[in-house]
C-alpha cells in the first residue's frame, strides 16, 4: 500500500519469509524475484534469494538450488549472508 516507504525491502522480505514458513512456495519465489528486480544490492535481497535456493531443494532441483546459492554467494561476497550460502550449498545433494 506505500510503495515508497523506507521499508518496503523489509516487507518485501518478511512477505518473502511468511510465504515461505506457509508452504506458499509459489507466492514466496515471485516476491523475491520482485526484490531482486527493485533492491538487486540489498541484504535482504540475498536473504530472500536463500529461501528460493531452499524451496529448490524441497522441491528435488538441486542444481537450480545450487544456481541460486552461488548467485548469492557471488553477489554477496562480501557480507555475512555469504557464509550461509556456502554452507547450504555444501548441504544440496547432486
């Protein structure tokens, strides 16, 4: 409803993170995808690209997880959530 507040990425991410914990992994997947197209740098962004790598692997595609976590972890070389992609892409089973 405010597409211009300051904490539209947040909501972005926490819509993310609700669709997920809901099993909604359709929905959860498409409002990631929306925040790698508006805040492709943020954080969060990278979060969110996390929770699509683990729908992948629910869903038995190992390789697209595999996809997304070393997107992230190229993306997000610099920052924390690099360590969580290394260690889920240590976890998926090819």
């Amino acid at each position: 409803q405010m597409p211009y507040s300051v904490h539209i990425t947040e909501a972005l991410f926490l819509l993310t993170e609700i669709y997920f914990r809901t099993e909604n992994y359709e929905r959860s997947i498409l409002t990631a995808e929306k925040m790698l197209e508006l805040f492709p740098e943020s954080e969060l962004t990278g979060f969110a690209l996390l929770r699509i790598g683990k729908i992948y692997e629910y869903q038995e595609r190992p390789e697209e997880a595999v996809d997304i976590y070393q997107t992230v972890l190229k993306s997000f070389a610099d920052r924390g959530i690099a360590s969580q992609a290394k260690k889920s892409l240590q976890s998926v089973q090819l």
